[in-house]
DNA sequence: GCTTGCCATGTAAACGATTACACCTATAAT
DNA sequence: ATTATAGGTGTAATCGTTTACATGGCAAGC
C-alpha cells in the first residue's frame, strides 16, 4: 500500500515547476505569481507531500526544536508549567523536548551538547540549580541568548526569565495572617539551595517586620518543598512550648503534609493553627480543610516563557537582555486560615 | 570566542584518516584497528567534535526521536509515568518529545506526519481516546509497528501496550472493603468514554458478585477522574436515603474530592464511610485521612514502555504483536477505610 | 526601437553525515 | 610461487531540502 513518501521533486514535477519553486510557494508564497502558487499547492495536495525535516534542518541548520529542562518530571507542580509551554508553542511548528535533569546520565549532563549538535536551536530551563560549569559553557559556545527560566534561575544569570512576583506572595500571605489577628507567624522554607526558598524568605520577614512581628529565628523551619518536609515541621511545631499560632509554608505541598502532621498530632487547621500555603495546586482547593494559598499563575509560566523564548529565537539579532517577567501572585483565601 | 563547530572532516584530517573511518570509529569502533581507532578518539576530543543529528538524520532516514502523546500535560498523574519514560530513554541517545493531544491545534493533529516528515520514528500514547481516523491511518502508513500504549489504550488496536492490572485492582478493592465488613458498595467511575474506566467498573462488579453483594445500578455514578466529579458524588451519596456504607473511587482525585464533599456535609471518612482510590499518587499517602488505595507503579509504566519502544524499533522485523504488558498492582490500606 | 530594471522562475551548490564499493595490503591455502 | 581471502581504509554517491546566482520576459523610460 504505502510507497516510499513523495519527495519535493515529485511536487516539482507534478506542479510542472522546479524544486525551488515549490520549496518557495511553502515558505515564502509572496514571492510567487497566484497560478504557480496554487498550482503547487494543489500538487502538494494531490502528492500528499510533507518536507523533511531532517533535510530542512539541515539545509537550514537549525533544529525546530527546543529542550525544556525539568528538574523532577515526577513533580505535579512542573506539569502544569509544561502545558503552558506546550501550548505556547502549539501553532508555532517547533517540536518540544523535555528530559529531567535529574535523572540525566552523567555523560549525558553538558547542556551545550544538545545546541552544539544540533538538536535544538533554545532551552526553557525550569532548573535554578544548573551548575557554573553549565552556564560557563553556555557563555562559551555563545547559546546564552536563546535560553530562558521559567519558574525558576540562576542568580546573575544573564538570561531573560519569567517568574511569580514570589516576593509580593510572601508579604501577602503574611498580610493575609496578620488581618485575621496572627502574630505569631511561622515559615517552613523550601530546600536551602533554591532562589524561591530565599526570595519567599526574604518577603516573609520584610513583612513581618514591617508589621512589627516577632522575629523568632526557631520559627523559620528548613524544609524542601515536599509532602515529607512539612510533615516533618508539623513535628517541630507539635514540640514547641511557644507555638506559632499561624504558618506560612513555601508550598502547597508542604502545607498538607504538615496539616496532616499537625492533625495525626491532634492539632485542628485552622482552629488550632492557621496555615497558608504557596502555588495553588490543583488539590489545594479540594483539601481539607481547603486550602488558603498564594495562587502562581503556573500556565502563564510556562506560556510566557514560550513566547519569550520564541521571540529570542525569531530576532536573534535581539538583545539578549537579563529581563525579568514578574508575573503576579493573587491569595486565595480558603478554609485553612481563620482568626485568631 | 567561538569558531564555528568541528565537522567530521575537521577530525579526519587532525587524526590523518578519511571521514569514512571517523564516521567507523563512532559508529562502529570494531571495525577499526586499534590504533587508529585511538587516534580518532584523540581528534575527536582535541577538536571537541560532536556529530551533527542533522545530518546524520538525514542520511540514516531516522530522527532518533520518539513522541510521548500525553492527554493532558497538566494532569499530575501523567508527570510520574513521563520521569519513567525519560528513565528508559536515558542513556539511549534518543529524544524525547512530548505533545498535549488535547491542546493540539486542528491541523496538526494528523499524528502520522510526525512520522512522515522525520520527526519521530516512535511513539508511546497515554491516550487511548485516539480517532479510527488516526488508528487507520497508521495502518496505511504502516507506522503501526512504532507505536505503543501505556496506561491507556486503543480497544483492539494491534500496538503492543503496558497497563497496569486494573481489573485485578478493583477486585481487591472491593475485596479489601468486605473483609471489613462493608456489604453496600458503591463505585463512582471514570469518563465514560474511557477503557480504565470500563475495566475497573466490570472488575468491581465481578467482585461484587461474587461475593454475593447487592447488585445496586444506582450505587454505579458516574465520574471523570476529576476532583471536582469526586465532588459532585459525594452530594449524590449524601442525597440517598439509602447510602452505602463504602465508596471504591475510580482515582484517587476522585477519593479526595469525595471525602472532600463527604466532610463538607458533615460526613466522617472513614466513620461513616470507608474510602477506596486507585493510583496511589503522591498525595495520597498525606491526605487527611491518608487514603486507601490501589498502587499503580507509574515509573514502572513509563519504563516498561520505553523499553518496549526500544525493542520495537531496534528489531524493525520483530513481528509487531498486540502483546499487552500486564503490571501488578497492590492494596495500600490506609486510614480511609475502617471495620463497618 | 532600444535599453534598463524588475520580477518570477530555474539551475545547481551547498548543508554534514553514512555507507556501498573499490582498493590495497598481509596472510593463508594450494 | 601464485592465488584466494579477509580485513582495514579511502573515495565518492547519497539523503532531501534551501537559496545564491543565473536567466528570461515584460513594462517603462528614453
């Protein structure tokens, strides 16, 4: 049944024009006189043509692909940002890639390899952790403009990136506390190497600052994001003479693994304890009790930084300015917080 | 800084063979004396080569590049059998590409033309919601051979599948819910139009009767996999003068959504009612109550279907049996289910 | 009527690898 | 000694596009 697919000479001929002809009515059809055009377009047709990708990427040498670096694929929280990146890439004719850096073979790990032979021609990085090698050979072989962070990024790095005003949730959630009568306000922090863990950080002592808060060091617990961490921390606080009587946690993840905790505990959220959390997760909502959180906008994310990458790609030429895209955080009070 | 990329030609003439022999040592080092081989290897790292996929592409006529087709990238279930799957292609030099096949523009959606243009030489669907159109035409493009299910799959589709034994999952479900003594069970199910669905609600019905269980249709609602369908039955349960006394959820979010709704009516789980999911995903294990549910190794799903993938398309002539891979998948009891 | 310029098209040279085929030893077989 | 064989290497064709450059025709300007 099937034969060997039609290649642009067979279009060439069935169209009664030259291969170059029929490679310009695809794309470029300005440059071409009406009746050529739909000539070809009908032989395309007629032919069932497709070109080849391999060959064009070649030709061109470029890849029509970029590479989205997970940290954690197994990770819900990334999906998300993946379907916005997906989608902002939808119509545009250039083939996502995703590998998890994690998982990633040692031998497998120079990040410049996928440019440097020709894999992709841009990478949208949801990975702050790359390491100096990584971004010293980024520099090197001069990939640095085509590269975004979405999420997440490396401190000075000089590369665009799209990000939650992550800040600006910090003080709200704290703001959000304190106006239900909390003063006793408590932080689990995400992992200790991570930029999200500092600025969420910075913005809750800021805050609790600027509202005249205790500053209680023993109050900042280290977690890492996980259902583990905040289950860890709800121990911590149990154990406390002087507890918090309000959490702010860096997650949403956190936030139920310490609720839970907290209940095994019999501590009741939010009678007892107040807790907010961060990101807004599909199941923040349907928890229980529901949970009271700082909503990124993870869609937006992702579909932001396809179009910035996308607009990297398009005007090279472009300057490959440090910008930072603050896409801004709502709360979204639910069940989990309530007044002192 | 950066010179333009060494070709293969560049490390031939610095190791003083021809490119034929370059092309050998990489490809096909037996071939090589071993000096010579040596040799190439020096240029090869003196000159930092790296074969251009391009090209190579071009002339093997493959893309070294598979698709995962995913429902709904958002969907948090998917993101663990994804990190199974770039698991498996880790160390095999192959890339992954993903697509959204329910945010795919119109026109793209003809999925044989990643095949035909070079894209990808193999795909791996965790949707078994594909169109006849599509079954067909890999048929006619002879592309069948390529492609494999995991999770979900195509009714009578001659692809080779890995799922995990969902029939047997909503055996020992129910099975779980009678040794506590539960008699009147309900189920609320998946999408309609779903194979899981269909399986797991005949698996629970098998188990009902065989265990001599009253047979009720109205005990039989209807889902989506959704937090929020897991909603909406708990507000039918509530509604029934006649309730059951156990609830075998087709998901976990489902679980969660139910209890949610359960608790919002002022219904204990598991007091008053005993809970039942199925997957097992993360937050399952931290939930308030941590819920009883069937485990699907989702890695082990991933890997499964990469190594099948793998197989298929390195014995090209292996017949392209509809073999279905069969995963265990056990019982977490936890505390959403208690003695009647 | 002849030049000039422009526009639509064609011709053919890239792009950078793989590999069929040819060739050239060196060794084994006769 | 001569031929056959095999193994190692080189030469050059090939994969299917895109695009620089060449070409030819036609309209406008003199």
């Amino acid at each position: 049944m099937s034969e060997k697919p039609p290649r642009i000479q067979d279009v060439a001929r069935a169209a009664g024009v030259s291969t170059a002809t029929v490679s310009r009515a695809l794309s470029n059809p300005d440059l071409l006189t009406k009746p050529t055009r739909e000539a070809v377009f009908e032989a395309v047709r007629s032919t069932g043509y497709r070109v080849n990708r391999a060959a064009r990427n070649l030709r061109k040498q470029s890849a029509n692909a970029i590479l989205v670096l997970v940290p954690n694929l197994g990770n819900p929280f990334f999906s998300k940002i993946l379907e916005g990146i997906s989608e902002g890439f939808a119509g545009s004719d250039v083939s996502v890639l995703i590998t998890d850096s994690n998982h990633l073979p040692e031998h497998e790990r120079r990040l410049t390899d996928y440019f440097l032979d020709g894999r992709i021609d841009g990478m949208i990085s949801l990975d702050g952790n790359l390491t100096t090698t990584d971004m010293t050979e980024f520099a090197r072989e001069n990939v640095g403009d085509r590269i975004v962070f979405a999420c997440e990024w490396v401190q000075d790095a000089p590369m665009p990136s799209v990000r939650s005003d992550n800040y600006k949730g910090a003080q709200i959630a704290v703001q959000h506390l304190y106006e239900l009568g909390h003063r006793r306000i408590a932080h689990v922090t995400g992992p200790a190497d991570n930029r999200l863990t500092h600025v969420r950080r910075e913005g809750m002592l800021a805050e609790r600052q600027r509202l005249g808060l205790p500053q209680r060091p023993d109050w900042i617990i280290r977690g890492d994001f996980s259902l583990r961490s905040g289950r860890e921390a709800a121990q911590r606080i149990v154990a406390m003479q002087d507890r918090p009587s309000a959490v702010f946690c860096a997650s949403d993840e956190v936030a139920f693994g310490l609720i839970a905790g907290l209940n095994a505990a019999g501590l009741r959220v939010p009678e007892d304890i107040s807790v907010v959390g961060f990101d807004d997760i599909d199941q923040a909502e349907h928890y229980v009790p529901a949970l009271t959180t700082i909503r990124q906008d993870r869609i937006g994310l992702g579909r932001s930084a396809a179009a910035l990458l996308l607009g990297q790609m398009t005007n090279a030429h472009n300057a490959p300015a440090a910008e930072v895209e603050l896409l801004d955080v709502t709360l979204i009070a639910r069940d989990s917080t309530a007044p002192r």
